[in-house]
C-alpha cells in the first residue's frame, strides 16, 4: 500500500491559508482595509479576517464577492496563472467582436495559411 505524505484534510487546509495569504497580498496591494473589502463583498470583517487567516472556507458566492471588492481575477486569488478573465477590456471588447462576426476568425485563418505556405 502507497503512503500518502499528506491527507486530503491536510491539503484543503493548506490550500485555504494560501488562497487566504494571497487574498491578504491583494488587499494589501490595493491599499484597502479589511472593513472596505467586507463591506463590499457582503460579509463582516471578522469573517474576511478568517478567511485570510485559513481558519474558515469561503463559499462560492463569498469568493465571488471578494473578488469582485478586490477587482482581481479568480485565478489572481486560485493562483491559476492560466485563466483568462475576460472583463470591460480591449481583448473582452475584440473576443466579443470575433463571436458576433465569425467572418473575421475566417479571414485571418485564411492569411495565416497564406502566410505559412509562403
């Protein structure tokens, strides 16, 4: 039988006081006290200071409110560097351009193949 090195409880628990450390970082960064953050996202600032302690778990709708107060992406929060939040952007403007007109996909592959065949 394979030893494992840490529980699954384990895991979750240090998964939780990272998310919370990087929720910390982030509030820090944007020069915001835990009181604005919680107003924010609808919580109390004892429960925001949990979270970032990794003393509690936060549901989905409370993360979701955090991010929003913090103005940071999921993946910001997750650590997931490979998520693309697409917001009010340039780029969430052009991806936005390229569903409503799939023409446009069309001719640039159409010069791409061009271009390789060159």
């Amino acid at each position: 039988m394979l030893a494992h090195s840490s529980s699954p409880a384990r895991h979750c628990s240090e998964q939780r006081a990272a998310v919370g450390h990087r929720l910390r970082e982030w509030r820090l960064r944007r020069e915001l006290s835990q009181v604005e953050v919680a107003r924010v996202a609808g919580i109390t600032q004892a429960s925001l200071s949990n979270y970032e302690t990794g003393k509690r778990d936060m549901s989905l709708l409370t993360f979701l409110g955090v991010v929003n107060a913090l103005d940071v992406s999921a993946g910001d929060l997750l650590d997931i560097p490979d998520v693309i939040v697409v917001r009010d952007s340039r780029l969430g403007r052009a991806v936005a351009r390229l569903i409503e007109q799939p023409s446009l996909t069309d001719s640039l592959m159409r010069q791409d193949l061009a271009d390789a065949a060159s």
